[in-house]
C-alpha cells in the first residue's frame, strides 16, 4: 500500500493521489506514550459483533429482496428504524407485504402529516393497524372505513374495534339488503341506467357513490360494482 495524501475529485467521483512521502515518520505516527497498547479477546470482538444494528441501505436492499418492494417502498419504509421496525412487526402480525406497505406510505403518512406527528409520537400502534387491516382484508370493513378508523386511532387512543362500532362501519353482511337498495337506485336513476346499457360505464360509479351514501358506507364496493351490472344487464 502506498502511504500517500489523496484528494477527491468531484468530477470524476473518486479519490486521487495528490503526494506521497518515503517514510511513515514523515507522517508524525508515532506512539501515545499515555495510551497503552491494547489487545482486544475474541469474545469481545464477538460482543461487538452482536450489537451491531442492520444498516439502513443493507435494510433497503433486505426488503427489495426478501418483501419484493420496489426502490421507492423500501426507501420510504427503511429512512426511519422506527418505521422499518414497525412495517417487519406487522407482516409478522399476519397482514400482506402489499397492504402494510401500501397503507404506511399512504393513509398512515397522509394522517400523520395532517397531524404533524412522527410514527412514535402518534397513538398508532402494531396491534392496531394489523387489527384495522385484517378487517379490511376479510372483508369485514371496506376502505373507506379502513380510512376513518386509521384517522382516529393515530390521533386517539381508542379501541379500533370500539371506533367501528360506535360509528357503525361493520360491512353488512345482509346481501338481501343491499340487493334491495340496488334495486331502489335503479328504479331512481333510470337515465343513468339508459346511460349504462348504452355502453357509457362512467355513471356506474355515480350509482355505487349514491349506494354507499344510503348504505352508510357498509356495503363493499367491489361487490356493489358487481351486482349494479349484473342487475343493469337483466333489465329489458
């Protein structure tokens, strides 16, 4: 190895060597008559070993890896160990890599901006998000919902659970019911059902907005969606 000054070069991004000098002397390294020379064991060096953390680009490449994200995700997810920390105790909680993320880069910093509060600052906990996202992803509670209840429970300490049910936001499971509000809204709207059979698609999500207007936001979309059509499609 040459013992040698070097310079950066900002255009060429890289490192050059600027002088070098024939002895190591010249360099003034010479011992520090009141530090001792000091030998580390193995088993320290194996302690040291130990506490180290994983580094935030090593983490960044382990989630593009391991999670499939993209570059952006894993950005996103790995700046802050909090938050990266949080994002691996909700998969292991049983939610999808897709909905975590998804819903950590949306929603949840959407709410936390508006608050003007970190992830720790917030009342949003682990337990919490996979609670409000497992309901979402069995169908129980719809995204709209998911919204609402993840707005409270980052800027109060509340019961995901208790918030769903004080503000009545359970799907209804009655399919008899929503069937028959369907059936109103297409007697209702019969130019927007003129428009639909005529190949116009666009009011169909008008008819799904006055649905979940009526149904109090418990009927699913997708399915809504769905039955509309289907029902669009059966009229003569």
């Amino acid at each position: 190895m040459v013992q040698e000054t070097r310079l950066w070069n900002d255009e060429k991004k890289r490192t050059e060597g600027m002088r070098s000098k024939e002895n190591a002397n010249d360099y003034r390294y010479f011992p520090e008559p009141d530090l001792p020379p000091y030998c580390p064991t193995k088993e320290f060096l194996a302690q040291i070993d130990a506490a180290q953390v994983e580094l935030p680009w090593v983490r960044k490449k382990r989630f593009i890896d391991e999670y499939g994200l993209n570059e952006d995700g894993a950005e996103f997810l790995t700046e802050e160990k909090d938050k990266a920390d949080f994002f691996e105790a909700a998969i292991k909680g049983g939610i999808s890599v897709a909905n975590a993320a998804s819903w950590m880069r949306g929603e949840v910093a959407k709410d936390l901006n508006k608050a003007k509060k970190s992830l720790c600052d917030s009342f949003l906990t682990v337990e919490k998000f996979v609670t409000v996202i497992k309901l979402l992803e069995a169908e129980k509670i719809n995204a709209q919902a998911a919204k609402k209840v993840m707005d409270i429970i980052i800027n109060e300490d509340a019961d995901p659970m208790q918030v769903i049910e004080k503000n009545n936001l359970m799907q209804t499971a009655d399919s008899g019911e929503v069937e028959a509000m369907v059936d109103k809204l297409l007697a209702d709207n019969a130019k927007v059902v003129a428009q639909i059979k005529g190949g116009d698609q666009k009011p169909v999500g008008f008819l799904i907005g006055q649905l979940m207007k009526v149904s109090g936001g418990k009927a699913d979309p997708k399915k809504a969606r769905e039955l509309i059509l289907n029902k669009i499609s059966q009229l003569g």
